[in-house]
C-alpha cells in the first residue's frame, strides 16, 4: 500500500482537494447530493454546504439502497480528559440526520484503550472516566436508543478481540507505519488498534457507512482491502472538513486551549467572551473603515461558523453575506448573532444532557441488549 500519512495539515481548501487525490477518495458531487434528495426529500445543512465533501462510494450505496440492500452507521469518538467542543460533534449531528432518515442502526466505539496506549492519561481508570462523559455528551445529540449501540472497547473486547486476530493478521507492520506514522516511540499496542477500529464494521452483514473527518478515512481504506476476504462487505466513507478554531482560517479547534474552541459545557456567558474577544474577525479595524469598505466573510470565523452548521437558512445566510461585505452588518453585530445561534444548539444539548440515560444506548437498549449477545463468526 502506498504511503497514506495521516496527517491532513490543512492551510487552504487546496489542502482538501490534495487529500481527495492521496487518498484516492471522490468528492461529493451534484449527482449524488441529488440522488440523496430524491431518496429522503431533504438535504441536511453540512451537506447542502459540502462540509461532508468527498466519499468512497456512498453513491453506490444509496443506489443499493434503492434496490433494497441494507446498510448500518458506524462513527465514534477517542475519549480524553479535554472536554468535548462543536467540532467534535460534526460527524455525530450528521450521522443522526441520516438515522432518523433511513431508520437504520448505528455504532457508536469509544476506544479507550488507544488513549491510553498514546499515554494520554497516568492510568486506566481516568480514560474510563473520560470515556462515561464522552458518551453522555453523543448520546445527548439524540440518536434512537433501540436503534443505537454506544460502547467503550475494554468493556467489549470480548466481542471485539476474535475478529480482531482476524483482521490484525491481514495488516503488516510496515503498512501501519505508512498509513499512521508509528515511530520508535510509539506503543506495540498502537497498531493492533487499527483492527479493533475496523471490527464493527463487521457487526451487520450489511454495508457500513462511517461519516468521518477526512483524516479518517486510511482507517477503512485498510478495511476495504481486507472485509471481501472474510466476506464482509467493504465501507462506505463520507467525509467532512475541520471546524475552524477561533483564530482565525484553518486554525485547529483544540480541546486543549480553551481559546480556541466553543466547549460543550460552555454557559452563555463563556461562549460570548470567547466570540467576541477571540473570534477571528475580517472586518475593518474601525467602524468608519468598514462602513466604507466592508468585510471579508470568507476569513471572518463567525461566518464561518454560520455558513457551516449554525444558520440553516440559505437566504438568512446569503443576507448576511452581503450586508458584510457592504459594510452595512458590522463585526460586533455579526458576532452577536453567532453567540445567540451557538448558545441556542449547546444549551439544547445540555438541557438533554442532564436527562439522558445513558445505559439506554450501552446495555438496556433493543440493539445494545442484542450486541451484547453478538458473536463474530466466519
């Protein structure tokens, strides 16, 4: 296999295209945002927007759809002692968009263990922690629970370790290496997670479909190599970009820095301070100046923000645009709209939050009582 670096690096949109072409995957076109159209009479917002952008074969799979195959959701989430921002919910909002769509079960893996094979935390325990939490705030997006199977890798190895041989058999070491840049450094345990993320999409016998972000998509480009030989079917990818952080164009939404990230648990105030004192702006440096010139909404990460989840409103979001650009919305009232749309959808997700129950989706559940019962065979 080539070498497929997992390393998006990403300064431009440029940056996107370079990783359609390395990993061979396609970019969503017309066609296909039609055909989803024609199939649920509806198009979600990240992907009206192209911040899903590129694929492997959902094309197919929707056709397959239509002709009566089956196929099941799978995504996840590596827990971590850093809270939780609206960057990593991207795949999720997404993904419970297409369930309540297709009516279709869905897969949710928290891998503690791969945290603390990167030593991200001093023992065992505190992932496990960091694991409960994480699962709380996805569940909390408002997925079906009989349709949902949330689970954390060291309480189901069990069920994950013999397809896992399996599967860690067909992936030599030096393809590992290639594919994620494991060094000297790196723990034995690193690569043989690589299975143990390809296993659940072997839970169906149907087609797993893996909303992602695009830097995880070598993951399951392995697994279409090795999923035919065992006669599974191989996974279909849809693929978004990164969130912005709140420094400005292509800067990382980091759960480490809390100045550059809106966190889940953010109250209103926090999320207002953080806009409006960190927020990268493209408007003039004063009032008179951008009265006279306006501003640059592509570099303005308000907008931004709003173009990519947080005003649905395709006409809402065009007048905003150009009143920007004409200098007739200033920053601090461009600002101020965002805080509102923000607030509105975290405080929607806290209020959830605080009743979900969260063995509904790990152990109670109709799918999760069913996967608890699942055995791997050949």
């Amino acid at each position: 296999m080539d070498n497929i670096l997992i390393d998006p690096n990403i300064k431009s949109e440029n940056d996107y295209k370079r990783l359609v072409e390395i990993f061979g995957v396609k970019e969503l076109n017309d066609n296909i945002i039609n055909l989803l159209y024609d199939i649920v009479g509806d198009l979600h917002v990240l992907i009206r927007r192209r911040f899903f952008y590129a694929h492997r074969d959902f094309d197919i799979l929707l056709n397959e759809y239509n002709n009566g195959k089956k196929f099941f959701l799978y995504t996840g989430r590596a827990p971590s002692k850093s809270k939780m921002h609206i960057g990593h919910l991207i795949p999720f909002i997404f993904t419970k968009w297409l369930q309540d769509k297709f009516d279709v079960n869905l897969y949710i893996q928290i891998p503690d263990e791969e945290k603390y094979w990167e030593k991200k935390a001093d023992n065992y325990s505190e992932i496990k922690e960091y694991a409960i939490e994480d699962a709380k705030t996805i569940a909390s997006v408002g997925f079906n629970p009989d349709k949902t199977f949330i689970f954390i890798n060291s309480e189901y190895i069990d069920h994950l370790y013999k397809p896992a041989i399996y599967i860690a058999r067909e992936i030599n070491l030096n393809t590992a290496k290639n594919v994620f840049g494991f060094d000297d450094e790196s723990t034995i345990g690193l690569p043989f997670y690589i299975a143990l993320q390809i296993v659940p999409t072997f839970f169906e016998n149907g087609v797993p479909l893996i909303p992602c972000g695009v830097d995880q998509d070598p993951y399951f480009r392995l697994q279409r190599d090795i999923a035919p030989k065992f006669g599974y079917n191989k996974a279909s990818t849809i693929l978004s970009k990164f969130v912005w952080g709140l420094q400005g164009p292509y800067t990382k939404m980091s759960a480490s820095d809390p100045k550059s990230a809106i966190f889940i648990d953010d109250d209103y105030d926090t999320i207002k301070e953080k806009i409006n004192k960190y927020a990268f702006s493209g408007g003039k440096p004063t009032l008179e100046e951008h009265r006279k010139y306006g501003g640059n909404p592509d570099i303005d990460v308000s907008y931004f923000w709003l173009s990519v989840l947080f005003e649905e409103d395709d006409k809402k979001l065009f007048e905003i645009r150009e009143k920007y650009i004409q200098g007739e919305l200033t920053t601090g009232e461009l600002k101020s709209y965002t805080i509102e749309k923000i607030w509105s959808f975290i405080k929607e997700i806290q209020d959830r939050r605080k009743n979900i129950n969260i063995n509904k989706y790990m152990y109670d559940g109709k799918l999760a009582k069913e996967m608890w019962d699942w055995e791997f065979e050949l």
